[in-house]
C-alpha cells in the first residue's frame, strides 16, 4: 500500500522498491522532495532541493518572450531579465493513481501560461533506478511547448567519501552568451563548472560515480541535456526535450493528435 507521508516539504507520496525510497510531493509542483537507496539521500535538502518538472518550457525564455505564429507571448519574469523553468514547479498538481512503486499526477495549463492543455507526469520506482515520464497534450489549439526535469543531485554523499565525478560525451555544446541564453553556434564541450547546455543526438547519457559508493546513471530518448554545477552542495543533469530559449530557436508543437511526451530513467548500483 502506498504510504503518506509529511515531510518538511509539505505532504508527499512515499514510494518503495527494495532499498530505495522516494517521496514525491504533488501539492508543491509535484517535485520528488527524496530519493534514497540504502537510507542514503542522493537528492539535495534545503531551500533548492529534490527535483522538479520543467513545464511548459525548459531553462530561460529569452526576457520572457516568444513568438507563436504572429502573436508575441510575455511570460512572468522570475529570474530578471528572463522566465525560467516553466510553471509547473509552482502549481498544484492532482494525484491521479499510486500504487507502492508508482504514481500518476496531473494538472491543467493555466494562466500565466496563454494556452489550455494538461500535463500528466508518471514516476516509476524499481529496486536500481526511477524512471519519470511527462507529457503534455492539448485537445484545443496547438502551442509550442518543452519538458524536462530539474535534479539537485548532492555532490557530496558524505560518510567521508569524495565529490561527484561527471561522466559524458556530449557532441557539441550550445555557445553561451553574456545573458545566458544560447548564442545559436555550436562548440566543442568546455570544462566545468558549468551552466550549459549540451547536445547528445544518440540521447541523453551521463553518469554520476561518489567514488567507492554510488554511481549513477541519467539516460533519456530526449537529445538535450543542461549541465550545472556552479553550486557547492549539488550537480545538476537536466533532460530536456529542447535547448534553453527552445521556445524562439526550436519550438516543439503540442497538437490534438500529437502530444509533447519525454521519458528519462536513472540507474543506480553501489561501488
């Protein structure tokens, strides 16, 4: 049976699977608030914690504007001078199935996003990964969209052991500008830190290894993937289905008959 349970993030839905627990709070934008495998928590607490859907758009908005046909669109700035992350982290979302692995949670597109449409996220956990699953559809207008997921992974797990190693083979890495949107030129991948967005057209696969503890594995089918790790407590791998500012460079039509849907499973095992 499904436990639930309150957190110091608010009421949640605790999912089991082996060694591995995970709590997902749908009344605060449906962001999994904890993830740990063998009592260990992989995710960061604190006032940026866990991980949480980037919808209806990814990353920033450039100043919060974009074009959809000949109508210009302004969204709420959040992060000055851009709209950062979507809506979906701030909403209410509605639990639509639990069971003791899994969970199902929607919530309907509203202002201050211009478009109807609904969003439906399924979290999967097993025994060695969690698998997270979005989609967003419309039975209305068509409207660009994106999706994605934010996870502040921690760097340190602590009990001594060393910082986060990051492993990936981006095929290229989106220029970033003085106002941290892309520039539109592709370059070849830089060092850390980052806050950057990476290419990897074979799909999203980046490892995470604490040394003599934990790696794990972040893959998607998504093409695109954000790198951050300009904070001391955390690493952050974000698929997404588009690059930051997607919304003007490579918008992703949600139609009737052809919903936005992304998938990305993280695999773990202990060194």
């Amino acid at each position: 049976m499904t436990t639930h349970d309150t957190t110091e993030s608010g009421p949640g839905i605790r999912l089991e699977a082996g060694d591995a627990e995970l709590t997902l709070l749908p009344a605060l934008g449906c962001r999994i608030g904890s993830l740990r495998v063998g009592g260990t928590e992989l995710l960061r607490q604190g006032a940026k914690y866990g991980t949480f859907p980037m919808v209806p758009w990814c990353g920033r908005v450039d100043h919060g504007r974009f074009r959809d046909g000949a109508e210009m669109r302004q969204l709420p700035i959040n992060n000055p001078p851009h709209a950062i992350h979507g809506t979906g982290r701030d909403t209410v979302w509605r639990t639509a199935r639990t069971d003791k692995t899994a969970a199902v949670c929607t919530y309907d597109l509203a202002d201050p996003w211009p478009y109807q449409g609904r969003v439906t996220q399924l979290v999967e956990l097993a025994e060695d990964s969690v698998t997270l699953t979005m989609g967003v559809e419309t039975i209305g207008d068509s409207f660009p969209a994106q999706a994605g997921w934010h996870p502040w992974f921690l760097r340190n797990l602590g009990d001594g052991g060393a910082d986060a190693e990051v492993s990936f083979a981006p095929e290229w890495q989106e220029e970033r500008g003085e106002d941290h949107l892309p520039t539109g030129r592709r370059i070849p991948p830089q060092p850390r830190p980052w806050d950057d967005c990476f290419g990897m057209p074979d799909g999203v696969d980046v490892t995470l290894t604490w040394p003599g503890q934990l790696e794990l594995r972040v893959t998607s089918r998504a093409e695109w993937v954000v790198l951050y790790d300009e904070q001391p407590e955390a690493v952050c791998v974000e698929p997404q289905s588009g690059p930051p500012n997607g919304l003007n460079t490579l918008p992703q039509l949600v139609t009737p008959v052809e919903p936005l849907e992304i998938s990305t499973t993280w695999t773990w095992r202990r060194l």
